[in-house]
C-alpha cells in the first residue's frame, strides 16, 4: 500500500475513476472544496474503485475520500451479499455500519442516483416485440442475443449472469463475453440484441437503448455516496469545521435521468468534465458564476 506523500499532508487526496461519473463528482468535490475552504484537493491517477478502496482503508492510506455506490461497497468491498443483510436494515444503513467498524470510514449520504446493474435492448428489439420489462424477455430470450464484460459472468456474488438468468427464466439463443470498452460499439455493430449496462451510463442514450424496468427487483440499488476516512474531519476540524457540510451538500441533488445527461456531454459530446461539473455547481447554487 502506498503512504502518503509528503506534499499531500496539507490538502485531500483522492483517485480519478473509471467512469465519467465518478470523474464529475471528483471534479465537484475539488472545486467545491477549494474555493469555499482553500485546501488543495489532488486528483491522483485513474484506479479501479476496488483499488482505490484499498488505498483508502488502513493506517498507510494514500487518499482521503472516494465517491463509490453502496452496494459496490457491500459486495466488491466487503465481500457480502444482500442475503447478509439483517431484515429490516436497508443496505445503506448495514454497509455504513460495517464500513466505520471495520475501517474507520463513512458514507456522507446519497447523492441522488441508483447506478444499479439495467437491462438493455436495441430498438430493432422493442420495435419487434415491445418488452416493457426483464420478465416480458423470457418468452422471445430464444430469439435474442446476450451480451456482457467479463466480470458479469464471474462466480463472485449474487448478481451475476447465472444466478440472473435463473432468475429471470432466461434462456437466450447465444451469450457473448465482451470486452467493456468495446461493447457499446459491438450493440452499435448489432452483434448482439440485450445488454447489461449501468443506469446512468450516457452511452446508453447514444446506442438508443431501452432500458427495461427490473420488475422482479433481482438487482440491488446502488446509491452513490462519498466514502470518507473519519480521520479527514478531525485533520481539518479547525482549519474547515463544515467540510463535512460541503461535501454532503451534492446530497439529494441528482436523478439518473440527470446524470445519464451529464455523462452523455462528457462521453458523446466530448465536453470537458471541469466545465460539466462546474455548470452544475453553478446552476445548483453551490459556486458563484
């Protein structure tokens, strides 16, 4: 694990992420917290998130905060599954539990959107059979062609391919292993007809995918939150008493309509994410023009 640079003691660490929703909310958290506070925020090089997590967690941490999804967190992070869950204890509230006890760290609240696992299909498909929802595919699943990353056909955890498809009833005609980086282009090519894809994934819009409503609920939400060590406010407690406060202030103020937007200037438009981010932080009162 990597310790922390002696440069960074005086400011907040973090790592750029995969996707461009995590780099917007990167970019949000960095000029959030230095124009109001004036404490330099670093955005380190791109890490996968089960990779940041971990230089996250333990005493030789290299970075502060990270913006994640609480059921990423349950099941990539902690290794559990939504059958570890207690009856009556929503995710959020058993991983924020779990989180601060077994690595000091805390939620600071759901920013608004679901990034679950969706289920897509191409226009040629809703145009020849109208599926509203995943249970309206198990009749014509025959007929069709699956696709998905590698990592959805993996044997870690619940929410995979085998026990989706069991689920679901769901018997396709052929199930194709893609590549992630090319597998919009590959719906795009029309090599397969329904795809797994994340909620608020701009490219979903350029592929003019319809998403079909999980009507059995079979995947989790995955709220977005920022994970933060708990040792973060007490190193800037005098410096920034309500840096908490402005870190929690993106809380309640996205929907994945609006996120799927933003993502789409980013990934389509090819719109800088600095500017998206700060268009938004602008607009929401959060920043002065």
């Amino acid at each position: 694990m990597c310790i922390r640079d002696s440069q960074d003691e005086n400011g907040i660490v973090l790592y750029q992420g995969e996707f461009s929703e995590v780099q917007l909310i990167n970019s949000m958290i960095q000029q959030l917290v230095e124009e109001r506070h004036g404490i330099p925020v670093t955005i380190k090089d791109q890490m996968t998130a089960k990779n940041n997590f971990a230089e996250l967690s333990g005493s030789g941490h290299s970075c502060d905060l990270m913006y994640t999804w609480d059921g990423t967190i349950l099941t990539t992070f902690l290794g559990l599954d939504t059958s570890d869950i207690p009856a009556g204890q929503s995710l959020y509230d058993f991983v924020n539990g779990r989180i601060g006890e077994q690595y000091g760290a805390r939620m600071l609240g759901k920013i608004g959107v679901d990034n679950t696992y969706s289920i897509g299909v191409t226009q040629a498909v809703m145009d020849t059979y109208h599926p509203a929802a995943i249970s309206d595919l198990a009749p014509i699943a025959g007929e069709l062609r699956f696709g998905a990353e590698q990592d959805f056909f993996t044997d870690a955890g619940s929410m995979k391919f085998g026990p989706f498809s069991k689920f679901y009833g769901l018997n396709f005609q052929d199930v194709l292993h893609v590549d992630i980086m090319m597998k919009y282009t590959l719906i795009e090519q029309g090599a397969y007809d329904v795809m797994v894809v994340y909620a608020t994934d701009g490219l979903n819009k350029r592929a003019n995918l319809k998403i079909l409503e999980d009507d059995k609920q079979f995947f989790p939400e995955y709220y977005g939150t920022i994970l933060a060590r708990n040792d973060l406010f007490e190193r800037f407690r005098e410096e920034a008493p309500d840096l908490e406060e402005t870190l929690s202030s993106l809380n309640g103020l996205f929907t994945n309509d609006l996120m799927s937007s933003m993502t789409y200037e980013v990934d389509v438009e090819q719109r800088s994410v600095d500017d998206v981010a700060r268009e938004f932080l602008i607009e929401q009162g959060l920043l002065a023009p």
